[in-house]
C-alpha cells in the first residue's frame, strides 16, 4: 500500500476573515489610487482645455491687455498712497451724509442747507483734502491697475475694499458739494477721478469685487444725473465724462469677472492639481495666497476636493461660454434657463444668477447716462434736444447702445420739461419710461434716468 495523502488542514476561521479583510482593504486602496489618480488627471484635462482655448490660467494674464503704465509717473501711486491713508471706518458716516445731499440737492440751494450740516460736510473735506489732493494729482496720469490686496487674503481685501468704499464716498461728497456751489466743472473732474479709481477693480474682477465695482458705478452715475440736471457742463466736460464711464464698465465686464473668479481659484487650489501640469501651465510670480487649499491626508478627501474642483472648472466653463453672448442671452441662459442648460444647477450656478442681474442693471443704467450725456452735448451744440437718438450718431456718440434687456436699442421720449433715457428692465416691456414705481409696486417697470430740460441761457 502507498502512503497516503495527507489532508491540508483548513486555515482557522479567524485567519480566513482576517485574510479577507487585508485583501478587501488592499482592493480598497488601489481603488482609491486609481480613482484618486484619474480625477487629478480629469482636473488637469480642464485646465489643459482653458490654456488651449488661449484664456487666462493667471492674474497676469487677465492684466496682459489693460494697457500698462510702463514709463515715468504713474496714477496708481497716488492712488494708493490715498486710499491705504483713509480710515476705512468712516464709510458709514459719510454714505449718510451723501444720500441726504443726493434727496435734497435737486430743491435746496446752497444757503438753504442746514449750516451745522454745511459745516460738517465743510470740515470733512478739509480734513481729507490730503487724500483728495493725492487722488487730484494722478488724475492726469496713465494709470497701471493694482490689487487692493487679495493676494494678501479675504481680511486684508475686505479692509481695502471699505477703504475704497470711503474714498468712493468721498469723492462723491466732493462733487456733490462743489455742484452745490455752482462749481460744474470742478465737479465734473471730481466725478472722472472717482470713475479713474474704480478701475483699479480691473486687475482682480473677482465675483464679490465685481458686486463692488458696479454698486459704485451706480453711485458715479447718479452724481453725473445730478449734474446734467442741474448743472452746465461745457461740451468739453461732457466729453470727458463720456469717455471715461465708457470705460469703467467695458462690454465684456460679465465674461472678464468670471475669468477672474476662476484665476483666483486656480490659485489658491493650485497644489490640487498635478505637479506637471501646475508646472507647465500655472507659473506665475503672483506670491502663494493665504487661504490656499491644503491637501488632506486621506486618498478619500483628496478625490473629493479633486472631483469638486473638475465640477467647478466645468460649470465655470459654461458660465464664460453663456457671458461671451450677446445680450440678453446671459440673462435667457444663466438666470431663466440655468435648470434646464446645465441639468440641475451647481451651487456655482446658482450663485452666479444675482451677478448676471446686477450686471445687467448696471450696464442699462450705466449705458443710458452715456447717451444722457451725449444728449446733452447735442443739445449744447444745437440749442435744442434731438427727435430721436439717431440724431446724435455718429456726432455725440459712434452708435445708440442696446438695452442688456432686449438686445435692442435704449429708448428715449421727450415732453415739453423733460426726457428720460430708459431700458425696458427684467420684464422686456416698453412701459412708455416708466422708471418710477406705480403705487403698489416694489420697483420701477423701466430702468433709466430722467432729466428736467433746461432750455440753454
């Protein structure tokens, strides 16, 4: 008889789990690898697509085509000399005093103002006269675009942004006040250098800047209401102020702040994405920010922030494309569509909707005071107001700008005391320049200006 085979015994049930368990784990791992790997590359793909599309990966790049001051003195020293002097503090005080002036400047001449409140309106343009002399003085200076500190974190921007707010309100004061004093001219040039210093905006357009950037805007605009209806500007000035709100809210305003946005989270989030790509399409000399994401330590965390941020350049990809159409699209596709043309909305998505509008607001408003102004040189070279807005083309203004609303022209109507430059507004009704709200109603139907006609002495 052979030997027989001797039986294996079986391992012990223990080892078997535990076996188990050590391979689960390990198929886990590599999983994790994998997956961990493939969402970096799919993070890098995005970013591949952004530089082949030639679109700016970096603030640099965003500053490439703002026209540089590359010689002799440049208006952004003073600039910011001026506003790192402001006591960023003072900006509710002085937005006080500039909505009482703004209600009752249209009906109270100067010596009607109350004197205590003349004195201290008198007494803080004194005091500031340091800083308005700054800003003054790199008014007639080309001016290179400066950060006011996002590099330096959200703490310190947020302090330069209420010193910009004060200076904002400030100046605004001063072309109030020399308004009220028949000083048009000066008030004029008050007005152009608050214009001037809003651009500095230009070099960051991120979202809460953009926010920023075009509520000032707003405030310039109704201090250039303000002077055409009580004022008289001489043509010269009238051009000046033409030009120069042409240019601090340009037609691409909405694409180039969603281009800023996604620098900015390029660069904090650089580190998330791989090392060779980072090196070949993200080098830049702006210095590391302090709110960069730190990576975590775990393969499930990394994939997470990984896949977010492929999401995030995806969306904001879809936003630039719905920004470079002609108005209203951005409106129809971002704020009416955006559940139905990008599934259901990211919070991105969701959150880029209230800028769509206020950018849309603003470029109405801003454009009709742009033909109000142009109107109003007309009517100093012809004694008279023009029929209609094709009179002032191309003399006053190259063509009649469009409504963001409608894509169409901007409206205009004239009475015998008034006229009033509008846009149809959100609901894209003609409501004959209605900007005024009707009884009831939370808002005007109409967005634009009036002005009370004053025939030329």
């Amino acid at each position: 008889m052979g030997k027989e085979l001797k039986k294996k015994k079986p391992l012990p049930w223990w080892r078997r789990i535990l076996l188990g368990l050590i391979l689960i784990a390990m198929g886990l791992l590599t999983a994790l690898m994998l997956a961990s790997y493939v969402v970096g590359r799919q993070l890098g793909a995005e970013v591949i697509n952004i530089s082949e599309a030639g679109e700016p990966l970096t603030f640099s790049d965003l500053e490439a085509g703002l026209g540089q001051s590359t010689a002799g003195e440049d208006a952004a020293r003073y600039y910011f000399e001026a506003l790192m002097s402001i006591k960023p503090w003072d900006v509710g005080d002085l937005a006080r005093v500039n909505t009482f002036y703004r209600r009752n400047i249209l009906f109270l001449p100067a010596n009607q103002f109350p004197d205590k409140l003349r004195e201290r309106i008198t007494q803080n343009l004194v005091d500031s006269r340091p800083v308005l002399e700054k800003f003054d003085k790199g008014a007639a200076l080309p001016l290179s675009h400066f950060d006011i500190g996002i590099e330096q974190g959200i703490q310190v921007c947020a302090t330069n942004l209420r010193r910009v707010r004060t200076a904002a309100f400030l100046l605004s004061l001063r072309t109030l006040n020399l308004a009220l004093q028949g000083e048009d001219e000066n008030a004029a040039d008050s007005a152009i250098i608050m214009l001037k210093m809003i651009r500095i905006f230009d070099t960051r357009p991120i979202m809460v800047l953009h926010a920023a950037k075009v509520a000032l805007v707003g405030l310039v605009c109704e201090d250039i209401r303000l002077l055409l209806e009580r004022g008289r500007l001489s043509e010269k000035s009238l051009a000046k102020l033409q030009k120069a709100l042409l240019e601090a809210i340009p037609a691409n305003t909405l694409e180039r702040m969603f281009f800023g946005e996604r620098v900015y989270q390029l660069e904090i989030g650089r580190n998330l994405i791989p090392e060779d790509i980072t090196s070949r399409l993200l080098q830049d000399k702006v210095p590391d920010l302090p709110e960069r994401v730190l990576m975590p330590g775990t393969f499930r965390k990394r994939l997470r922030i990984r896949q977010r941020s492929t999401w995030y350049l995806r969306n904001m990809a879809w936003l630039i494309t719905a920004a470079r159409r002609p108005w209203p699209e951005p409106l129809d596709v971002i704020v009416d569509n955006a559940p139905a043309s990008a599934g259901k909305p990211s919070k991105l998505v969701s959150s880029a909707v209230p800028f769509v509008r206020l950018t849309g607001e603003v470029l109405a408003f801003m454009r009709c005071t742009v033909l109000a102004i142009a109107i109003e040189r007309y009517r100093f070279s012809n004694g008279e107001l023009p029929s209609s807005l094709d009179d002032i083309c191309p003399g006053y203004i190259d063509s009649v700008l469009l409504d963001p609303y409608t894509g169409k022209k901007l409206l205009y109507s004239r009475d015998e005391e008034t006229y009033v430059v509008y846009s149809a507004g959100i609901d894209r009704q003609d409501d004959s320049g209605s900007i005024m709200p009707e009884a009831g109603e939370k808002g005007s139907r109409d967005r634009g200006l009036r002005i009370h006609f004053r025939k030329p002495e």
